[in-house]
C-alpha cells in the first residue's frame, strides 16, 4: 500500500543566516516545497548550537558569511561536537576558494549560493539530507577540485570529481540506457544505480537526464557500445 504523501518523513531542516528578511525568504522556499519542514531558525551564531542540539535536524542550513570565523567555528561544533552530519553552507562569496575549501575541512558537505533559486536551494537540502555532498551548479567544478586536492587534478581528465562507478553509470546514461537497464549491466540494485545517478547529477551540475546524456557525450562517454 502507498504511503500518502501528508504521512512521508519530512526532512527536518535549522536554518542559520543573520539576514531576517533573507531568512524569511528561504523558510517561506522550503517550507512551501513539500517535503521539508523548518523546525529551527537563528540569526546569532551564539544560539545556533543549542537550537541544533534542540531541535534534531536533518539538515543545517548554515550561513557562511558570519563575521569572522564565526561560521566556520559553528560547522566544526556542529559536525565534531554534536555529531551532525548534514550540515549545508550558504554563502554570498561564491567565488573565495579559501572559505570553500575551509568549510569543506570544517564537515560541511556543499554549499549553495544565496543567490541560487527555491529549486536549487531545495534540492540542494534533499541531496544532504539524503546523504550526499552538492554544490551549487555556478560552482561544481570549484568544489570539486578543492575535495581532490591540486596533486589529484588533471588537465587530460574532463570529469576528475566521479568515482570509478559513478564514471560507469554516466556512461551508461550517456548511451541510453534506463536505471533498470544500468542495473542488469552492472549487476546492482536498482536503488543503488538510482543514488549513483543522483549523485552523478549533482557533481556535474545537472538537473535532468538529457542534460546528462549531453554532459557526457560532450566529455566523450557513451560514444561505443
């Protein structure tokens, strides 16, 4: 029997940033997307800790442009102190490889632009939710070659942020091929192709399929078999 929608798991999402007519903005986007429910807000990051530890949030929703280090001390807390796992910056300073790659080495796991649409800031949360690392679509590849690391970069290699199977899945997708046909090639569940694909999506900074295929053909995958 289906489970109605009204009766499925929310994700359960604290919301920290300092601006309140910002912060308005982004509850009234993800409150009013189905599927996440705020449950926590603050401006000051002196009460960002005991709202977290309160509250029990899937997501933290994290302001990364406190004054300061403030934020960046606050991810830390969170991520080494109260055992969050899903912590999600957001900053103005998209573009400053020295904060992006501070709140990578502080837990944090992506980031999303304040300047980013209702649908990408919410997908954004579903990914983390779901466990995995985003980033907004402007800055996928910045993020990416920060978690590699510089000795890891390549200039031959035209998607250096997937993992081996995430490389077979995109070629797979670039090909044609459906998540039921990937799993039979494969030999995996079709619930596991179905992460790797989200996962895929979202280092390469795509929102669909077609757009996959074509992200993958252009980097030479799916041309063969």
């Amino acid at each position: 029997m289906t489970t109605p929608a009204s009766d499925q798991k929310k994700l359960r999402v604290a919301l920290v940033e300092r601006h309140p007519l910002l912060r308005a903005g982004i509850r009234s986007a993800l409150d009013g997307a189905g599927g996440i429910e705020v449950v926590a807000e603050a401006g000051e990051g002196g009460h960002v800790v005991p709202m977290v530890l309160s509250a029990a949030p899937d997501v933290v929703l994290m302001d990364l442009d406190l004054p300061g280090s403030a934020s960046l001390e606050l991810c830390r807390t969170l991520v080494r102190d109260a055992g969050v796992t899903g912590v999600l910056g957001m900053t103005g300073r998209g573009d400053d490889e020295g904060l992006l790659r501070s709140a990578l080495m502080a837990g944090v796991r992506g980031y999303v632009s304040k300047s980013a649409g209702a649908h990408e800031m919410v997908g954004a949360v579903h990914m983390v939710g779901n466990g995995f690392m985003v980033a907004g679509d402007s800055a996928a590849r910045l993020v990416t070659g920060l978690l590699l690391g510089p000795g890891r970069r390549t200039e031959h290699d035209p998607l250096p942020m997937l993992t081996r199977r995430e490389r077979e899945i995109l070629d797979l997708v670039a090909r044609g091929y459906d998540n039921r046909r990937i799993a039979r090639a494969l030999t995996l569940a079709e619930k596991t192709v179905r992460n790797h694909v989200s996962a895929v999506f979202a280092k390469i900074g795509v929102n669909c399929r077609a757009q996959a295929v074509v992200y993958g053909r252009e980097a030479g995958m799916g041309l063969t078999g």
